[in-house]
C-alpha cells in the first residue's frame, strides 16, 4: 500500500481535508432562514468526500475497505443542483425554495445501484482488482450500469453548469438595475468558481477518455499511441481530482468573503395578504420600512405589467433630474435604488422603468454617468487634486471602478482627460 502513496494521492488527501475544514467554516455562517451556506456546505462536503473516496482507489486501500466501492456514484448527482440552488438563493432578490424534484437523479442512482452496495466483499474485490472480472453481478455493473451513469453525469452536469451561467448573467443585470456599485456584490468570485467546476467538469472528460482509449487499444479497436497511453494507465494522474483539489482551496480563499447582497430578501416569500397585516399592526417607523421595501420587491417582479404612461413616465423623469442636480445622491458611494426611491418618494419599480425607458440607461449606468460628469468637473477645477480623492469625491467607492466608469463614458482615462 504504502507503494501507492504518490505526490497525487497526498494532494487529494490535504485537498478533502482543506474541504471538510472549509464546509465546517461555511456551516458555521449559514443563515438557518435563507440556508444558503448550508447548500454551500453541503457541495463542498461533498466535494471532499469524492476527494477522499478516490484517495482509498488510487492507493488501493479499498482492498481493506471494499464496501466503500462505488459509493460516490450517487454523489455525482449532486454537485450540480447544489450549486444550482446556491446561486439562485444568494444572486436572486426574492426568496428561492429548493425544490427536491432536481435531486431525483441522485436518488434514482442510489436505488439502481443498492444491489452492489449490497454484494459481498469477494464481489467487489474481484470488481476493483481482477484483470478479467468473474462475478455476474460485477460484470453487469461495470459494462452497463457504471458506464451509463457515468454518461447520465455528463448530460446532467452540462446541463446544470449552463442554468448557472444563465442565473449569473440575470443576476448582473439585477446588479446593474439596482445598485450604483458592484465591486462586493458582483458575484465574481462566483463566476470565477463556476468556470474553474466547468474546467474541471472538462478535465474529467480528459480522465474519462483516457481510459477509453486504453480499452479501445487493449481491444485492438485503436492502433495510434496505444503504448503511450497504457503506459499513462499503470500510474494514472488524475487531472480532475487534482483541480478539484485545488479548487477547494479556491473556495477558501474567495467564496467565505462574499457578503450578503439582499439583506432583505428573507421577508419576500410572504404573501401579500401577510404584508398587509403587517402594515396594519406595525406602528414601528423602522419595520414599516422594511415592509415597504417588501412590497416595492414584489412590484418589481410584475414591473412589465406597469400602466405608467409615456407622459407619466417623462414627468418622473424631469423629477428625477431635478433632485439629481439639487441634491447630488449620486457622490452617496452606497447609493441604491431603493434609497434613491425612498428620497424622491416615486416607487421603485416606476422609479427603474423612468430610467430604462428615458435614460436608455439602467440604474448602475445613469448614476456612473451623472458621477463621471462630476469627476470631469473636478478635474478641470481642481487640478492638484489627485485622481483617488477624485473618484471619492465623485461618488465612486474605488479607484478601478472609477477608471472604467470614466473610460466606458468617455473613451479616455482621467489622466488622459485632464491633460486634454
């Protein structure tokens, strides 16, 4: 055993230990109402016991453990929908109910393969380790059902690795018709995980298709580079489990920073009937507005429904130009549109409409472009004054987010601009 000890088989080992460490840590911030972390933990929790399995397969400790031989296969099942439902609860405004339907896979992979877990020990010994495998049973699982789980994990993961993209990419623009800043709520750490688990979902295919040439070249069904890649199989590197080792580390390092971005949220899933009550019994100034901003949530999932009128709409909009040039809420660097609603006593939802349909703008981008006016005039009136204290002074909450504001409205940077 000791042999089989490689550079590999210990960075899988640290790599499941750093991740059952990490879903600890993560377990420990789950918020028991939203439960987002707790998805969280439980993905990464499973992602260390995948680690750890195939650490006992690649040093053979299995032969001392076979009941534990394929015990994972119904965890394939459930990387996916975790994190499915993970970025849906943290990236969405409004509350997320998981739903048990999109783990049946993962159920349906435990029933099917309950017969092996249930085999003796000879049979999965003579599984993992004969050159030509003797039992039935054995024979049948590794030719038809491992192999068409192992095809059913590829279709199921695509599938969910694209729904999570998508759901990146609404939640953006949720960002970007919301809120003046992104740099903390932008998700990019989420991104950045998402592409590594799609470029490890790739490694695996590598993996996969490495041991399909081997048996296609033992079968004589390929010629080309077969002693190459058989010799690859006598001492294997695994390229998905190391990055997914690696990716733990990444989730240590970015994803316990990720602050909450709808403090609110919590209050939504509550019916409209629930809020009326509230507001009927509140006498509180504070729990007013907390059930105010619930109601504006919800008017704003039915904000293509609106009857606000075009000339209704152009009014709101001089009203909102006017408080925008005599009050300045713009060189607020939290400035929300929540808070901006709140301020001009207009519904949000009217508010976000006034803005898209007079602007052309969404809200991210009509608030940077009334900041990067003032940063020009700040430039021109204040030419000692550094580009850092501008950005600040102007309303941005940091240097990069005030270069690719100014840049993105005026095609130079402020260097540049204020030397012109």
């Amino acid at each position: 055993m000791l042999e089989k000890i490689s550079f590999v088989s210990i960075l899988l080992l640290l790599g499941s230990a750093h991740g059952c460490y990490i879903s600890y840590a993560i377990y420990k911030q789950n918020n028991q109402h939203e439960n987002a972390n707790f998805l969280l933990f439980l993905m990464v929790f499973c992602f260390s016991i995948t680690l750890f399995y195939n650490f006992l397969d690649i040093t053979e400790i299995l032969r001392y453990l076979p009941h534990l031989t394929g015990f994972t296969e119904p965890i394939i099942f459930l990387y996916a929908p975790l994190l499915y439902f993970y970025v849906r609860k943290i990236s969405s405004p409004i509350f997320v109910r998981v739903s048990w339907q999109h783990f049946l896979p993962a159920i349906f992979v435990l029933l099917v393969t309950t017969p092996f877990y249930l085999a003796s020990a000879e049979t999965k010994l003579d599984f993992l380790y004969s050159p030509v495998i003797k039992s039935e049973l054995g024979l049948y699982y590794d030719s038809d059902i491992f192999e068409g789980i192992r095809i059913a994990a590829f279709l199921h993961i695509t599938i969910y690795l694209f729904l999570v993209m998508r759901q990146l990419r609404r939640h953006k623009k949720i960002i970007n018709d919301n809120f003046s800043y992104s740099e903390q709520i932008n998700l990019a750490w989420l991104s950045k995980l998402t592409v590594s688990l799609i470029i490890i979902f790739g490694l695996w295919l590598l993996d996969e298709s490495l041991f399909f040439y081997v048996d296609a070249c033992n079968d004589q069904v390929i010629n080309f580079s077969c002693q190459a890649v058989i010799n690859w199989k006598r001492d294997p590197i695994f390229f998905a489990d190391i990055g997914l080792a690696i990716c733990m580390y990444l989730i240590s390092i970015l994803g316990l920073r990720q602050p909450q971005i709808f403090p609110h949220k919590s209050f939504i899933h509550e019916t409209e009937a629930e809020i009326k009550n509230k507001i009927e019994a509140s006498s509180d100034t504070n729990a007013q507005q907390e059930i105010n901003h619930t109601e504006n949530s919800i008017n704003d999932i039915k904000y293509k429904k609106s009857s606000l009128n075009e000339d209704q709409a152009t009014s709101l909009f001089e009203e909102l130009l006017t408080y925008m040039d005599e009050h300045q809420p713009f060189l607020d660097v939290n400035l929300s549109l929540e808070h901006l609603s709140q301020g001009l006593g207009i519904p949000r939802h009217y508010l976000s409409q006034v803005i898209n349909q007079c602007a052309k703008q969404n809200f991210f981008d009509f608030i940077n472009y009334k900041r990067v006016h003032e940063a020009k005039s700040l430039l021109k009136a204040n030419k000692s004054m550094n580009v850092l204290d501008v950005s600040l002074a102007a309303g941005f909450n940091s240097r990069s987010a005030f270069y690719k504001a100014f840049k993105k409205s005026t095609g130079m940077t402020p260097s540049q601009f204020r030397k012109s």
